[in-house]
C-alpha cells in the first residue's frame, strides 16, 4: 500500500487542434473589400462566440500561408462563417476574397481562444466596441444573443458602438440596422470620413466624451469587448478604465501594425 507519494502526477495534455478541410458553401459581399465565407467543416467541434480559426493556402509548389480569422457565426448554426476584409498587400485574404468560390475548399483549424470570448452564462450588460472589421467576433456574440429565448436575453442588453470610415464601410450593415427592432439592443454607428446626406450620428473617432455617454454605467458592471485597430482598441480600453469600469471585465482584441 502506498500514500501515493511515489506515483508520478497524472498529465492532462491539452486538445490538439486538428486542420480540417472547409467547403465553401456560400460567398456574402459584405463591403466593396469584405466578403463573408460560409463553409460546411465536417468533424468541426463547435465554438463560442468571439474564438477565432487559422486558415491555410497551399500552393502547387508547396508553399504554405495561413492567417487568423474571427468566427462570424452563432455557435448554433450548422455551418461556419468567417468575414475577410481584403488587403490590397496580403498573401491571403486577396484569394479568400477574389478567387475563392461556392464548392472551393480552404483548409481551417480551431476553434482557437478563451479569454476574448461570450456566452449566455457570463451574462450582461454587454457594452461591444468595434472598428471597422473588428465587428466580426462581436457580431459573433450579438447572433449568440438572438438565438436566446427572451427572458434569457433581456438578462443580457447590449450596447454596440460602432466606427467605420463611411456608410459603405459598415460590414453587415442591414443586419447593423436592424438590430435596432431588438429593444434590448442599442446600436451607435460613427463615421469618421464620409457621412450619407441627413446623417445623425457621430462623425469623429472614438473619444472619451462619446465612450462617457454610450456605456453602461460602471455600477452596472458591463461585460466590455473591443475589437479593431490596435490605436482605437487601447485608446477605448484606458479611457473605458479612466471612466471607472473594471479592468478585469473590460476585455480586449486588436489587429494591424503595434508601432
């Protein structure tokens, strides 16, 4: 017999996240330079709203490259949606956007992340923050909501700030529009270029006036989320803490150049 200190410790090693083959199964222009890419991935495990997939191109030469994409979709659905915004220099997102069709086939692996994620078990407030493309993984989490029967979702009211450079620039803009029937939803767009004639809302970049008059009150303690551009993304995320809200639920994804 022994008191077991002798035994070596069992070891959990972590989940090891397959590549997988994706079939296009629908291709949604979204923006002159977005496009959605809804794919059917037998095996896929299933995701939480907010996680992300690698995407990999193999060239005839051998030659690999692959990119990270947030998940567009609801985890309730059956097939999976990632939105691309083209880069005119990218190695990637030009053939995902331009070359790619219905019945092409991409490689993926995921789902990938745990910290920038929701679901209906955290709860709300929702206060959501995006930038241009950086509404994809919050739009993720604003499909979750709906799919929710109502005495759920009215646990969890949601505030979307939007900024895009113009009214042509807002990714899934009719569904950004109508959100606006859900009354546990409130949408606040800013466009910070070009605005459409009898336009009425902000016209500047994300500031501390407008983040002091859109949030949810810090005594509400609002789960927050912000994606986009990584200037906005910290400039919202100290501002957001100068106001009052805690760190801890203030919870945050960039993309582009760091310099």
């Amino acid at each position: 017999m022994t008191d077991g200190s002798d035994v070596a410790p069992s070891v959990v090693r972590p989940r090891r996240i397959e590549w997988r083959a994706a079939t296009v199964t629908d291709v949604i222009r979204e923006t002159a330079h977005a496009k959605t890419l809804v794919m059917d991935v037998p095996g896929w495990p299933g995701h939480t709203a907010g996680q992300h997939v690698d995407v990999r191109l193999t060239a005839e030469d051998g030659y690999q490259a692959q990119r990270s994409y947030s998940i567009a979709s609801a985890p309730s659905r059956s097939t999976l949606a990632i939105t691309i915004e083209r880069l005119d220099d990218g190695e990637v997102s030009p053939y995902l956007t331009d070359a790619l069709g219905v019945g092409d086939r991409v490689e993926l692996r995921g789902p990938i992340g745990g910290y920038f994620v929701w679901e209906p078990s955290i709860g709300g407030p929702l206060f959501l923050v995006a930038g241009g493309s950086g509404i994809v993984p919050l739009m993720a989490m604003l499909r979750t909501r709906a799919t929710l029967p109502a005495p759920i979702r009215a646990t969890a009211p949601a505030t979307l700030l939007y900024s895009s450079r113009g009214w042509d620039d807002v990714i899934y803009r009719d569904e950004v529009i109508a959100l606006a029937d859900d009354p546990g939803v409130n949408v606040v767009q800013t466009l910070t270029r070009s605005q459409p004639s009898g336009w009425t809302g902000f016209t500047r970049r994300i500031d501390a006036d407008m983040l002091a008059e859109v949030a949810p009150a810090p005594s509400l303690r609002p789960n927050i989320y912000i994606c986009g551009p990584t200037a906005l993304v910290e400039t919202a995320a100290q501002i957001l803490v100068e106001l009052g809200h805690e760190p801890a639920r203030v919870k945050t994804e960039r993309f582009g150049p760091t310099g």
